[in-house]
C-alpha cells in the first residue's frame, strides 16, 4: 500500500472515530497530572517528562479538531454512563468545538513545552500538585468545549474553575496573591450561578437538560431574553467583560507565566465559545437588540482595556488589560453577527462572526507568546516594573527577536495575523449600511471609530511595551546579567511566533477553519477563494488582501536596500554614533519611561482613572515622580458591594452567638414553622 493510501486511511479511521480518540486524549491529560503525583518533589519527572508528553497530547487534540472541522461530516456524539441516575454525561465533537479544541491544542502545545523549561524548584506548590492542577486545568477546557449536556457543561466549567484558581494561588504565602486568587473564584462562581439560571430557562420546564433538548425547547421572546442576558453575565464575567473584569488584572499578575496565557490564551476563549453556543445553536432566534447591547459592551471593553493598558507600568497587568481590549474586540464581531442575522443578512454575519473567530485563534498565540516572554523577563531580571528594565535586548535576543513577532501581531501591523481579523471586523462595519434601521444606521459609524481608535491605542501600548523593555539602555546595573531563554523556552515561543506567521500571511487556511463554523451556525460562509495568494470574504472585486504578496514585497524591499547598501555602496560609508541633541552624556534616565508614554493617555482619558500623584519635596537631592492609576470602576462598584456584603455578614453575625441552646432554639423554632406550612 502506498504512503498516500495509508495517510487516507488514517484520516478515514479519525474521521469515524475522533469522538473517542479525543476522549482518550483528553483522559491522557488527566493521567499526566496523575502521575506526577508518584514523585510530587521531582522538578525534572514533573516538567521535562510529563509537561513535554502533555504538549504532544495538545498536538494530538488539534489534529482531531482540525479533522472534525475540515472534513464536513455530521457532528459525532457519545453517551457517557457517569453523573448521576437520570442525568449522564453527553459528549458531541461538531465544527464549533473542533475550532476551540484546535486552538486549546495549538497554543497549549507551545505552551507546555515552554512550562517544561520555565518552572524551577522551590516556586510555590510542589512540582507533582503543580503538574496535576495543570493538566486538570487543560483537560476541563477540553470538556467543557465537548459537553452536550447542561450537567456536564457545569461539571467541567467548575472543575476548570479551580483547578486555575490552585493555579493562580500556586504561590499562595502571599497574602496579595491569596486575595486575588480569592477575588477569581468569587467572580468564577457568580458567573456560574448564571449559566445554571440560564440552562434552567433554556430547558424550558422539562426534565431534560440535554442541548438537543434545549434545541428543541419552545422559548417566547422574553424568556429568550432572559437566556441570552444570563449568558451575557456568566461568559461576560469569564471573559473579563466590562464591568466584570475586576478578577483579571488581579489573577494574571499572581499567577506564573504559561498559567496567565493559558487563562489569556486559552480558558477566556471557553467564554466565547458558550456564547456562540448558546447564542447561535442552542436558540433559533436572535433580536437586534442582542446585537447592539453586545457591541456596545464590546467595544466599551475595548476601549476601556487599551486605555488602562497604555498607562500601565506592571508588565503583566498591562498584558492582563489588553485581554480585556482584545476580548472586547472578539464580543464586538458576535455582537455584530447576531445584529446581522437578525436583520436577515447571513453573508455579513458570517463576515463579522469568521472575524471574531479568527482573532480568537490569532489571540491564542500573540498574546500567550508575549505572557511567556515576560516570563523570561521576570526570571531573567526579577523585575516586573517597566521603569527597572531597559536594553534587554542585548543579553536576552531570542526573547526579543521572538516577542517582538508577538508585538508587532498584537499591533495589528501586516502581514501578521492580528492584521487579518482586525481588517475583517473592520470590513464588517462598512456593510452595515446594508441594514434598514435608522437607528443603527446611526450607531455603527461610531463604532467602527471606537474600533479604529481602540486599534490606534493598542499599537501605542506595544510600542510602549516593548521599547521600555528590550530597547534602549538598561535602567539598573544587574540587568546585563540578565540570561536568555533555554532551549526549551525557545522551542514554545518560536511554535508561537510561527502561528502568528502563519496566519498572518496564509490566512486562506484559518478562513476555511471559520467557515465551517459560520457554515453550521448560520448557514453561510464566507467567499472562500481557491487562491492562495488573495482573500476576497464578499466578492474578488470587493476589499481583497494578500498576506503572502505582502511578504514577498517586504522581503524584496528589504534585499534590495541591503544590496544596494552593503554591496553597491560597499565602502563608500562609515558607521558613527547618532547625533545626541549637542548632550554626549546620555545615561538611562534619560529615555522614555513608561510613566511618560501614559502621560497623554491620562490627559485624555483622566475621568476614567483614579490617579494619586506622589510629588518629591524640594530639598530632596535625588526627586523622582511616582503616580499610582488605579481603576476607578473598582472603586465605584467593587467595593460598595464588598462593603454592603460585609455590612449584611455582620448583621447575621450576630445571630451566632456561640452557645448551643440559641442554635437548639434556632433548630426548633424552624420545626414549627416547617409544621404550620404543612398545616
């Protein structure tokens, strides 16, 4: 038999049963985590024998939803005899859980090989506890992605919930980090407590909390309403939606690095997958009114991530706000999507929804790659502040050059992959005349400039980002002996990278991956041309980009400059210092800090922030500024509610007295009024 027959058959075998393979491969998650509890102290069984297994499962896991995207068979489903009595566990494999499953298992793979290099011993839980929380965590967004049930949905959400949280605590003698893993899980829950009220109303009544069930259920307009608003809140508050974002620029600073971008990466793309699950399969019907509550919310979250992010001087909390930013843009496209197909437009909500899609995928990897680069910064020079770091470049390159593919993605510059979904959201907006409503009409130029404006912002912040970090001169002497990555670092951020470049300038594969969601969800795909050179998403005439032109254009402008430079111009130029403004003396106080890229941002954006200014008294022979930004929201809606739920605690505190005849009283008087109901 020929290698063609064998590659066919072997995608035949998948395609019949990748169902069961994936439950095999996500088991193989939980046997991993498993066995590192035999030697729980063993940094190097732990990380450089199970973490490198558990990236080759990831891979196994992108394969299968790769298959069970692409290959256009009808959805594949299991019934598992666990759970309870009447209530067993329901498995389906369709296009809309291939996609995230090719997404956990892409970026998971780079990440765990980057884990097996980054943990060290002696940080925080134990290597084993470390391994089994890890694995456990990858395994139940894995399931959560496969549920086909509503009990099963939440056991897995649930059990993804903590397994993180023991993932943000993992250095738990800090009492900031007790809280903040504290802050995640109370927030982890209230949005759990509304995906349960919203199965409840999605099922309708019945005995039956089965999605095919739901799919079946009758729902008027206002009981749909009701679903899709609980949605909204208990994905919104997973996502870090504004104003339920509270949880993240707290849990990423405290986490390490590969758990902050598996929670950036990987767990806030489980949030959008409920959303479309629910929004688009689970209810037939979709209300306009859902579109523009969502795109507002959206781009308000948006705009509020870059905003918050470009005066930021804590490397992972400005990362940390920036998912809000990028989260925003992802709700933005559904919210446009359901606002189309509500309108009776399915190539435009396609348009919109493969836009959304696709900068899921491409924040997968740009943002996980940059969460693990400043992994690298934190172990090289255990500084997380901008303002110590600087000139990194030169001791640590492969990070630079690798994080600098990341910035540039996230930047939304061309031909990398954060260019292509922000093109298509954008393009999404220009169709929107399309729709006869007055007051839309009215709405959406407006935010297509809050998107152009949020889009503007974040390529400001990366600047900011990455110049304070690895250009320029280092700000402190112990920064040149700062240590570049290993080689198992390398390898995870390269697989990154690569993805960013990948999609960036190949983005006709990542369309066909979204078009077979649009396709099940809507009904409709895209344009999707057989060129590779061009994508055309409505017509070849109409708005067509070349990633891979594009490419081959930099690349030819670039070797000809060097040509004409290094070879024509050969010794007819001499190399100089740049002109220092008439100053020779420049030291690193002298640069840009990261308080003065803000410095406009909170001139601008000053009612947003609650600021409190440090000023040096006149007598100090050394002044330096400081200035403290903090999220005004916190201020206004966290902790009245944290206060009013301790003022509420004290007050039925008072009722615990400590004595056991008030709590036998308590018991009886509660008999009695158990008695006069019956009676």
């Amino acid at each position: 038999m020929s290698h063609a027959a064998w590659v066919a058959r072997g995608i035949l075998l998948l395609q019949r049963h990748d169902l069961s393979w994936m439950l095999l491969l996500v088991l193989g998650w939980l046997f991993l985590g498993a066995i590192g509890l035999l030697r729980p102290h063993s940094l190097r069984f732990v990380a450089r024998g199970l973490f490198p297994l558990g990236a080759v499962i990831g891979l196994g896991v992108a394969l299968l939803g790769g298959v069970a995207l692409l290959a256009g068979h009808a959805p594949q489903t299991m019934l598992l005899p666990l759970g309870l009595p009447d209530l067993p566990f329901h498995l389906r494999l369709d296009a809309l859980s291939g996609f995230f499953l090719l997404l956990m298992g892409v970026a998971g793979a780079g990440i765990s090989i980057f884990a097996a290099g980054y943990f060290r011993s002696g940080e925080g839980t134990a290597p084993g506890l470390l391994g089994l929380h890890y694995h456990i965590f990858l395994a139940s967004m894995a399931l959560v992605v496969l549920a086909d049930d509503a009990y099963f949905f939440m056991v897995a959400w649930e059990l993804m919930a903590l397994s993180s949280y023991f993932l943000v605590v993992s250095q738990h003698r800090r009492p900031e980090i007790r809280q903040a893993g504290f802050l995640y899980l109370l927030m982890a829950h209230l949005g759990a407590l509304c995906l349960l009220l919203c199965f409840g109303v999605l099922q309708g009544g019945r005995w039956q909390f089965t999605f095919d069930a739901m799919r079946g259920a009758p729902l008027t307009a206002f009981w749909a309403t009701v679903a899709f608003l609980l949605a909204l809140l208990g994905f919104g508050a997973k996502a870090g939606l504004v104003p339920l974002h509270g949880w993240l620029p707290e849990a990423h600073p405290a986490a390490p690095s590969p758990v902050s971008a598996m929670m950036s990466g990987l767990m806030l793309k489980t949030a959008v997958y409920g959303m479309l699950r629910v929004t688009f399969d689970l209810m037939h019907i979709q209300f306009w009114q859902w579109g523009v509550l969502v795109l507002v919310l959206g781009l308000f979250s948006a705009l509020y991530g870059a905003i918050f992010a470009g005066v930021k001087t804590d490397m992972k909390r400005l990362l940390a706000y920036s998912s809000i930013e990028n989260i925003g843009i992802i709700f933005s496209g559904i919210g446009l999507a359901i606002l189309f197909a509500a309108c009776h437009l399915p190539l435009f909500a396609a348009l919109a929804l493969s836009a959304a899609l696709l900068h899921a995928l491409n924040h997968a990897f740009f943002k996980s790659l940059l969460f693990l680069a400043t992994g690298n910064v934190l172990h090289a020079t255990r500084r997380r502040s901008l303002g110590a770091l600087g000139g990194l470049a030169h001791t640590m390159p492969w990070v630079a050059t690798l994080a600098l593919v990341g910035t540039l993605a996230i930047a939304g510059l061309p031909p990398l992959n954060g260019f292509v979904s922000e093109w298509l959201l954008l393009q999404s907006f220009l169709f929107t005349p399309q729709i006869s409503h007055p007051f839309i009409n009215m709405l959406v130029p407006l935010g297509a400039a809050v998107l152009a404006l949020t889009v503007a912002l974040a390529a400001y912040v990366m600047v900011k980002f990455y110049g304070i970090i690895f250009l320029g001169q280092p700000r402190e002497p112990a920064l040149a002996e700062a240590h570049d990555a290993n080689w198992l670092e390398r390898i995870g951020l390269a697989w990154l990278a690569l993805g960013c470049i990948v999609i960036g300038v190949l983005p006709q594969i990542a369309l066909r991956a979204t078009g077979a969601v649009t396709g099940l969800l809507l009904g409709q795909t895209v344009n999707l041309s057989s060129s590779i050179w061009w994508i055309a998403p409505i017509a070849p005439k109409q708005a067509s980009y070349s990633g891979l032109l594009l490419l081959a254009g930099i690349v030819c402008v670039v070797g000809i400059t060097f040509v004409v430079v290094r070879v024509l111009a050969h010794g007819r130029f001499r190399r100089t210092v740049p002109w220092d403004c008439g100053y020779p003396w420049q030291t690193s106080r002298m640069q840009d800090t990261a308080e003065g890229f803000g410095q406009p941002i909170r001139h601008i954006f000053g009612p947003a922030f609650d600021m409190e200014r440090e000023l040096p008294s006149p007598s100090d022979n050394a002044p330096r500024y400081r200035i403290h930004v903090e999220d005004r929201l916190w201020r206004m809606a966290y902790l009245p509610i944290a206060r009013a739920v301790q003022r509420l605690s004290d007050s039925i505190g008072v009722v615990q007295g400590g004595r056991l005849a008030i709590y036998l009283l308590y018991s009886f008087l509660t008999l009695l009024g158990l008695l006069a109901a019956v009676l």
